[in-house]
C-alpha cells in the first residue's frame, strides 16, 4: 500500500490523524509520515481516506 495527501485539497480538518495518527501528521496541512505503510495499518488509512471530508487522500493498493 502507498498512501499520498493532495495537499492542495487538504482542508486540515485533522480526521485522518485522529483515525491513523502513526500515518498523518496535521499542523498546517496534513502530511504522510509513512508512505508505504505496513499491512497492520492499512484498515486505518483506508478509513482515514474515507473518512477525509476533502477527498484529499489517495491511496494505492
Ligand atoms: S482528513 Fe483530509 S482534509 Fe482533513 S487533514 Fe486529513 S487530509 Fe486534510
């Protein structure tokens, strides 16, 4: 899995750090802190994706 932040969409919001905070990072704009993240978290990250009010996060499976 790898996960990106379309950081022009992100609207701070901070869902995707509440739901995945060992995979997002949010202060001004979200950020991803691991890019490839392993296969314990990808639940997580999928929800956060769905979770994100902007549609900002894009993940690849
Ligand atoms: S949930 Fe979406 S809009 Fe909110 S901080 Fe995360 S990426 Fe940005």
């Amino acid at each position: 899995m790898r996960v990106e932040v379309d950081e022009l969409r992100c609207a701070a919001s901070a869902q995707c750090e509440l739901i995945c905070p060992e995979v997002f990072e949010v202060e001004d704009v979200a950020r991803v802190k691991v890019p490839e993240p392993p296969p314990e978290l990808a639940d997580r990250v999928r929800e956060a994706a769905e979770a994100c009010p902007t549609g900002a996060i894009r993940v690849y499976e």
